[in-house]
C-alpha cells in the first residue's frame, strides 16, 4: 500500500514502515527482542524492565540523531521525555524491588 502524503514517501512492507527509502530503527522484531530479552517473555510488554530497555533503546537512537541535528529542538524534547520516563520506572523499582533495580542497571550499563 502506497501513502502519498506532500513531499513524504511512506511505503508498507511486512510491519517494517520505509519512509523516503529509509528504514525504521525500531522494527516489530526489535521490540520482540529487547521484550524477550529483558522481560519475562515476548509478550510481557508491561514488565518495568522491559520497558526500560526500550526507553533504553530510544535514548540512545535519539542521541545519535541529536549529534547529528543539533537543532532538531522536537527531539530533543522528545528525548527529555523518554529519559525522564526511564527515570521514573526504575525509580519504582528501586522503591519496590531493589533486586530487579540492580539487575537492570547491570543489564543495560547504566550509571548509578
């Protein structure tokens, strides 16, 4: 299915969006991944760690993107957003299960 939208080329092809030829960095099998990963299964969206890995993932795409486009003032609001997301949930961990808190930092490198 072909999406003309102004100057934007959008194509769909297997669940993967390609806007103007270019691939989406955070496909289905992405996420099914750093869900299986770090969650208790692939279809444990909800579990903190699971989203923590993905906030994880986003940061760290947009911080490529930022050193890039250091004007890009949307995603860098953007990126405010999902750091302070990330914040908050292992800040629950932290307050609820200081063992998966620990786990998870080691997991994924995180300072603290």
């Amino acid at each position: 299915m072909l999406i003309r939208c102004y100057r934007t080329r959008i194509l769909r092809r297997n669940d993967c969006i390609i806007l103007n030829n270019k691939e989406m960095y955070l496909t289905t099998e992405k996420k099914q991944e750093i869900f299986e990963k770090h969650g208790a299964t692939a279809t444990n969206t909800g579990s903190a760690e699971g989203q923590i890995a993905l906030f994880s993932f986003r940061i760290s795409h947009l911080t490529e993107h930022l050193k890039v486009n250091k004007k890009d003032y949307g995603t860098q609001r953007a990126l405010i957003g999902l750091v302070g997301k990330r914040r908050s949930l292992l800040d629950y961990l932290k307050r609820k299960h200081i063992d998966r808190y620990r786990a998870i930092i080691k997991d994924l490198n995180l300072r603290k």
